[in-house]
C-alpha cells in the first residue's frame, strides 16, 4: 500500500515538475525576448543618433548643390556616350 501511494505521488511530483518547467520556461523565454526587444531599440536609436549626427557634419562639410551639378554632368557624359 505504501509502495502504491509512493508511486502515485512521485508521478504527481513528475507531473507538477514538467508543469512548473513548463511555466519557467514560457515566463523566463518573455522576459529574454522583451530584454532582447528593449536592446535592438535602443541599438537602433542610437544608431539613428550617429547616422544623424554623422549626416549634419557632411552637410556641414559638403556643398550638397555642387555634387548634384557634378553628378547631372557625369549622368550627361554617360548618356552621350552611349
């Protein structure tokens, strides 16, 4: 009779056991993918920071108008030599 309830309550315990792991899991792998989440936006933001810094020194350092001309006349070169 012993044998019997001991049997039963370890299959109670395996049971409970997977269904704790289970739950672990499942709320352990949410808060990894909302970490994960919260560090690609704020890779990405600053990211966007330096793309936007790294712009303004180019249009600081750049005459955006001439290399526009420049690449009208090298578009024009290409066409006529075609």
């Amino acid at each position: 009779m012993a044998e019997m309830i001991q049997a039963i309550l370890q299959e109670q315990m395996k049971a409970n056991l997977a269904k704790n792991e289970a739950a672990l899991s499942t709320h352990f792998t949410a808060i990894l993918e909302q970490q994960f989440a919260e560090m690609i936006e704020q890779i990405r933001s600053e990211i966007a920071e330096q793309y936007e810094g790294w712009l303004s020194i180019l249009d600081d350092k750049i005459d955006i108008g001439h290399l526009k001309n420049r690449l009208n006349e090298v578009e024009l070169l290409s066409v006529n030599q075609s």
